[in-house]
C-alpha cells in the first residue's frame, strides 16, 4: 500500500531535522567555548561593528604601549631633575662653607665638587631601555662627557658665561605617537639652562683656591650660579611635568575606550551560557519529538484510514 507521506514530504521532514541537528551542534560549541560563533560569518549583522571595534582596539592597544614607554621616561626624568636639584642646594651649602672664614679650612672644596660633578654627569647620562634620556634623539650618546675636548676650564672673567661644550646630544627633542592625530614632544636635553649653571658652578667650585689666600670672586660666582641653578632646575621639573599630565589624560581616555570595546567586544562574542543550556535542552526536547513524529509517520499507510468492506 502506498504511504500517507510522500517523498517530497519526507525530504522536507529531513531538512527540518538536520537543521535542528546543526542548531544543537553550534548551541554546545557556544556553551564549550563560550563563543556566539567561530568565525565571523556566524555573528550575522554584528559582524562589520566588531570588525572595526577590534581593529580600533587594535591601535589604541599600540597608542597605550607608546603611552606607557613615554610616561616611564618621563618619570625616570623627573626622579633625575629631583637628585640634580638636591646636588645643587648641597653646592650652594659646601660654597656658603667656603666663603665663611670659620670654615673654610674644613672643606675639601676641589673634591667634593669634582665628586658632584660626577654625579650630575652620571645622572644625565641615565638610560632606559637601553636609550640616553636627556640626549634628545641622539638616544644611543652619552649626552654629558666634562672631559670633552674643547670644554674648558671656566675662565677668571665674572660673570661667567654658558658653557654646553660638554654636550654630547642633539637639539630635536624626543616624539612618539600615543594617540590618533596626536604626537607628544617631551623631554629635557643635559644643555638645558639649569644643568648647564649646575655644571658650570661645580667646574668653577672645583677649580678654585679656598686660601689661604681665598679666591673669593671665583666662589662667589660659583655660589651665584649655583643659586641660578637652584631656581631654574625646577622649571625643567615643571615641563617634564607638564608631558606627565598631557600623557595621564591620554592614557585615562585610551582606558575609557578600552573598557566599552571590550564591554561592546563581550555582548557581541560571548554567549550566555545559562540561556545557550537552557536552549540547548529545549533544542533536544524537539529533536526527540521530531523522531517520534518521524517514526510515526514511516508506519503509517492508506491501509489504516481506509473502511474495511
């Protein structure tokens, strides 16, 4: 007898099921990985948003590594404009002990200062990461040599002029990219006035005869350059602060963002997996209930609806 059920029936039937059987497959792989899909295809009109969110992500990701590298020199920097800074009221202190005829005596003037002078000269050759900081961008020279050829002795003429001789580096400072359309220039070079007066007031300090009988001139001009130094230093450690504040605003911005792509980033790839399960099991539900039908239907012919004669 013929079947209730022809064949084009059943193929429907069988596409319906094997499409509730893929249903399933991708309801567990999102419940194992936690993922809507494993390719883009699968995420249907989201996908073109989180293309680009991901690509977006991708460059502030390199615009906050480039942050991070600058702040951490910017901080290396300012640490070094704070010890030079404390070198140079320790060299107004040993010059005031100097000109007092009390003391004088008991200062090793011409050692002390040639010990801070290599200090100062150590400190401004700091590197990080393998790169000389107040070099500008000659970062792979030492930017401060006193033994340089051609950087002399100050001279006995007061008042004394600036002397950069010692100066290894270049004048272009440091540059890097740390967000869209935006490239920080930050950072001090050794030449700058305040080290430059530090330097100068150690030299003379160093080459200076405390007496008897006193060479007063040169230490009053030691400790007046000195005193320069002392006032002009900070406004360095303000600039350098100024590229501190400039990158904490960047970096607080790139945060912002990072955090709503990633958020925006979660709610497109990942799955609930509490709902997948509880689809999953309803998925399974009417799977069973479409072989049921489907096993029902297969035994099915004319025979039984027909009336016996």
């Amino acid at each position: 007898m013929t079947r209730i059920t022809n064949y084009a029936q059943n193929q429907q039937t069988l596409f319906y099921l094997q499409n509730l059987q893929q249903q399933m497959a991708n309801t567990q792989n999102q419940i194992t990985t936690g993922l809507v899909s494993q390719n883009y295809a699968g995420l249907g009109t989201n996908t073109s948003q989180l293309v680009s969110l991901q690509s977006v992500e991708s460059q502030v990701n390199q615009f906050a590594s480039n942050a991070q590298s600058v702040n951490q020199q910017l901080t290396s920097m300012e640490s070094a404009t704070t010890q030079l800074f404390n070198i140079a009221t320790n060299a107004q202190t040993l010059l005031q002990s100097a000109l007092n005829a009390q003391t004088a005596s008991d200062v090793n003037l011409s050692q002390q200062a040639t010990n801070m002078l290599d200090q100062v000269q150590a400190i401004l050759n700091t590197q990080l990461g393998g790169q000389y900081l107040f070099a500008g961008t000659a970062t792979n020279t030492a930017p401060v040599d006193v033994n340089a050829p051609g950087f002399a002795t100050p001279p006995s003429v007061y008042p004394t002029s600036a002397d950069t001789g010692y100066y290894q580096g270049n004048d272009t400072k440091l540059s890097a990219p740390v967000d869209s359309n935006y490239d920080l220039t930050y950072g001090v070079t050794a030449d700058a006035p305040g080290f430059e007066e530090l330097i100068r007031s150690l030299r003379l300090a160093a080459t200076t005869n405390v007496g008897p009988p006193s060479d007063s001139n040169r230490l009053n001009e030691a400790l007046r350059v000195a005193q320069q130094a002392i006032q002009d230093i900070p406004n360095i450690t303000g600039q350098i602060g100024s590229s501190q504040a400039a990158i904490q605003t960047v970096q607080a911005q790139q945060t912002d963002f990072t955090q709503f792509a990633n958020k925006t980033i979660g709610d497109i790839s990942n799955v609930d997996v509490t709902q997948a399960v509880s689809q999953l099991s309803q998925q399974q539900t009417t799977l069973e209930a479409s072989y049921q039908v489907i096993a029902r239907l297969s035994q099915m012919n004319l025979a039984q609806f027909l009336p016996v004669a």
